[in-house]
C-alpha cells in the first residue's frame, strides 16, 4: 500500500512510541506482582509515549496545532490543520499487564480528520487510513463485517468506570442490547475497539463519555473500511458529542434503535 507522506511521518512516531511502550510493559508485568503496583510507572510510561510522538510530528510539521491527553494543547500558527493524540490508550489494560492498549493518532483539517494510524504495540498490528484511500491492518485492506442482523452480532462497548457518570443510563442501554446480539465485549481501549470494527472483527460499537483522542483516528478507519459512525443521537459529530454508534450501514441503524428503545416501566 502507498502512503503520503505525512502518513509515514505517523506511522514513525506511533513506532518510537511503541517500541518505549513495549519495553515498559515489559517492566509492568514485572512489577504487576508487588504491593505498591506499577501505578507511578504507568504515568511515566504515559507521559513519555506523548512526548516522543509529539516531538517527531511537530518536528515535521511545526506550524500544527496538537492536543493530546496528557498534556496542554498547542494551537498551531497553521490554523487548518491539528493532530489529535492518544499516546496510551487502554491504560488499565496496560497497568495490569494485559497486552491489550494502543497509540491512537490522527490528522484534522479544517475539523475533519483526514488520516489516521492505530498501534498496539503488544500485537504489532498496525491501523491505518487516509481519506479516499482506504483502511488497512499492516499491509491487508480493510472492510468492516457484512452482517445485516442484530442477532449474529458481535457489539464493543466502554463500560463506564468508577468515578465516571452514566452507570444507570448505560445499564438499561446493556440491558437492550444484550437481549438482542449474539455477544457483548467490553476490551478496555477505545481506538482499538473502533479499529476492530473496521477489521470485521466487531459487528458494530457505542460507547459515551469519550474524548476526541479516543474517537478520532478509528472513525476515519471505520468509514473508510466502509462502516458509518453517528454519535449516540444520531448526529453526525460524535467527536463534539463525545459519543458513538458504529457498525456497517445496517448494524448502526439497528444498534441505534435498541439504545433508545424507552426504560422498561416508563
């Protein structure tokens, strides 16, 4: 597959951040077993992924805007143009040792996102997407699954932590969905999460309560492995709304119905 060149500028800064992510994991699952935990560790680990990407893309591009989770947002002399950035996301995952988390980067211009790349370092596999060129896994293109019926779906999810809002709102909206699919699976990062739904792995997702560097780069690569994504209402700006429902043309629409089927009792 050919890539632009600020694609590839992407792709090397997600890989340097990898390969320092991978080396920490390496160090958590070391620490995973002691009483104080690899807390302190993560937060490093976190810190420092952020740091190496933001360093190798505004090295290319210094005139970008950049906001990531981990640190203040850099508004660019460019005005058009900004990357969105999730140096680890999935960080429980990773602070207990399960090799399952990313590095989720994407390219806005002028509000739309425009290329995308999603790494999980533990796997090596690599999401990419540019508009109008299409999703890929490592070199495989990508397509989302062609499943039409709730009932031979697979469904991602985020269920809300502690400390987050929504538990009762979301637990009528599992209710739902579970009395309809063939499975529910909630795997604890986000980017990848959506990236599974580009690959046909899930059938479709939702999930509320999010921020922009978890949903920007995998909505490009779901559209692009020719899925649709709305936000929980049925708005086109689930970035904005910090919620989504994703899938192919009928799972969405299908999943979206069962979300707002009214509360039993009501």
């Amino acid at each position: 597959m050919a890539r632009s060149a600020l694609l590839n500028v992407m792709v090397q800064a997600a890989f340097k951040a990898g390969k320092s992510l991978a080396r920490d994991f390496g160090e958590v699952q070391n620490l995973q077993v002691s009483l104080k935990g690899p807390g302190d560790y993560v937060s490093q680990a976190d810190r420092k992924a952020e740091k190496l990407i933001r360093e190798e893309l505004l090295k290319a591009r210094p005139t970008y805007g950049f906001l990531g989770e981990e640190s203040e947002e850099i508004i660019g002399t460019d005005g058009a143009h900004r990357w969105i950035v999730d140096p680890l996301d999935g960080t429980t995952n990773f602070l207990h040792g399960i090799p399952h988390f990313a590095i989720s980067i994407a390219l806005e211009r002028q509000g739309e996102v425009v290329a995308s790349v999603v790494l999980n370092p533990a796997t090596d596999e690599l999401y990419t997407a540019e508009r109008g060129g299409g999703a890929f896994l490592n070199d495989r293109r990508l397509r989302v699954a062609a499943r039409k019926s709730l009932s031979d779906a697979v469904i991602g999810t985020g269920t809300p932590h502690l400390g987050a809002g929504n538990h009762g709102t979301y637990l009528v909206e599992l209710r739902h969905v579970m009395g309809e699919v063939a499975g529910v699976r909630r795997m604890g990062a986000a980017s990848l999460d959506l990236a599974y739904v580009a690959a046909g792995r899930f059938d479709g997702f939702w999930e509320r309560g999010l921020m922009p560097w978890d949903l920007a780069a995998g909505i490009l690569l779901i559209r692009e492995a020719g899925g649709w994504v709305a936000d929980i209402d049925g708005g086109n700006k689930p970035i904005e709304d910090g919620t989504i429902v994703a899938g192919n043309e009928y799972i969405r629409k299908a999943l979206h119905e069962v979300l707002h089927r009214p509360i039993p009792g009501k």
